[in-house]
C-alpha cells in the first residue's frame, strides 16, 4: 500500500510527522536508494528500501501468504547446508521472513505455502487438524484393487500405520495386472490420485513403494482448499481474502473420522 514517506516514518516510530517532514526536507531519506525531497512522495513500506540516513525503516510487518508450485530440484528450507537451490530462491521480491509450511521433498513438485503468519503455519502442520493434501502420483505398473485397498486402509512405515486415504486409479499403464514386475518406463506407468491427512517423511513413496508400485513422480495438486492448475512450476502467487479465509476455516474442522481399526 503507497502511503505519504512522513506517515510511513512516523508509523515507523522514527519521527514525528513534523519532524519526518524535516528530516525529507534536509535530504536525509532514500527510497530505493534515491534520495527524496519531495514532500508528499509516497511508497510502499511493504516493499520499498526505505532507510534514513542510510538505517532500514522497519514498517509494521505485512503478513504474506505465498503460494508457490515448487519445481523438481528445489529444496523445502530457507537454506541449504549442500548450498543447492532452495523455494526462498524463486521467491524474487519478497521481502519479508516467509517460511515453508510443511515439506516437498528435493525431487517432488507442486503446491508449496509459505507464510510469516506463525499461528496459521503452526495450525496448518499439526496432525491433529488433518488438512488434506492431495497428490498425483506417476507410479511404475498398474496397481491392482488389492493394492489400492491396502494404501486406503493404511500401510505400516517405522512401525506406525498411515491414517486412511483416499486413493483413486486415474490413468491406467498399459499391461494390465498380469504385467505386474515388468515395470516399462513409458507405457506402463500408472496415475494415482492420493489424500492423505498427516505429513510423514516420503510419506506418498514409501506407500507406493510398500506396495510394489514405485513413484516415477510425484506432483502435490492441493492444501486444503488451495489449488490453482495454471501455476506454472517456479512461479508464485499471493493468496486472496477468500483464499486465506478458506484455510483458517479449514483448520478448524474436526479432524477426519478415525479408522475403525484406530476406533
Ligand atoms: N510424500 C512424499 O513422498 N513426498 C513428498 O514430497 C510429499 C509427500
């Protein structure tokens, strides 16, 4: 939001309006590196380098609500200890301290929030609140009922079995079930679309992979109520009121009914 360069400082707690007219006037304020004289410029807090006498103005801080299709090759971290790329990277001009909420893996691609609202971040990962995420998955074979069934009702991972999914066959490779094992690349690969409620490391792989129907690749098309087919991988968007109004809504539904086996 462009507001006068005398209100965003003294909002800032950096003068008076009066006496941030005075500093304007004595050439002592830069906006984007330029310096200001004019009184009544104005700028956005939110995303100018306002600095006086060279020192940042720090604005009130504008919550940001990013929602970014994160490309294969990209890390889910602000910063990576192996120095490769990361989400923050593709994230040009955003200025404020946004973080990934949850994780796609290195070499998974799709929907990826990021966010400098603590609450809704903190709200959005805690399995209690079971916000769905739904996946494509490319899978090697044609998995049979049997195999859906398995992955709907839960596969045991590190001694724990996964919450129920829901689990559909969207595009069936070529071969048929009797192919099972003879995995080709092309042709015999399959689609799954997959929901599941809690965020465990490879969750979606190691599920595929349990029952024999390793993922080729792997693409998260939904957060709860976020989804958006025309952002292209690498790019990022803000989210809307409605959109931001949705996922607080979400977060405060019951958790998803338990298995009866949990029961
Ligand atoms: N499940 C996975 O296996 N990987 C992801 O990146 C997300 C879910």
């Amino acid at each position: 939001m462009q507001l006068r360069l005398q209100k965003i400082l003294s909002q800032a707690g950096v003068a008076s309006r009066r006496a941030a007219e005075k500093l304007v006037a004595d050439g002592r304020v830069t906006v984007n590196g330029a310096t200001v004289r004019e009184m009544g410029t104005k700028a956005d807090p939110a995303a100018d380098d306002i600095r006086v006498d060279g020192r940042r103005v720090e604005g009130p801080e504008r919550l940001r609500y990013i929602l970014l299709n994160k490309p294969v090759g990209y890390v889910t971290t602000r910063s990576d200890p192996q120095r490769r790329p990361t989400v923050v990277d593709l994230l040009g001009g955003v200025r404020e301290y946004v973080y990934p909420v949850g994780r796609l893996d290195y070499d998974t691609e799709g929907l990826l929030l990021l966010t400098n609202d603590g609450d809704l971040a903190a709200w959005l990962t805690h399995p209690r609140h079971g916000v769905e995420r739904t996946y494509e998955a490319r899978v090697a074979g044609v998995p049979d009922e049997r195999d859906l069934d398995r992955l709907r009702t839960g596969i045991p991972l590190d001694g724990r079995r996964t919450l129920p999914a829901d689990v559909e066959l969207l595009t069936r490779g070529r071969g048929g079930p009797a192919q099972a094992g003879h995995h080709d690349r092309q042709g015999g690969d399959s689609v799954l679309r997959i929901i599941i409620r809690e965020g465990r490391k490879r969750q979606v792989r190691r599920m595929c992979e349990a029952v024999g129907h390793p993922v080729r690749l792997l693409r998260r098309v939904r957060i709860g109520p976020l989804s958006d087919r025309r952002l292209k991988p690498g790019d990022w968007r803000e989210l809307t009121e409605q959109e931001i109004a949705a996922l607080r809504r979400a977060c405060r539904r019951p958790p998803a009914a338990a298995s009866p086996r949990e029961a």
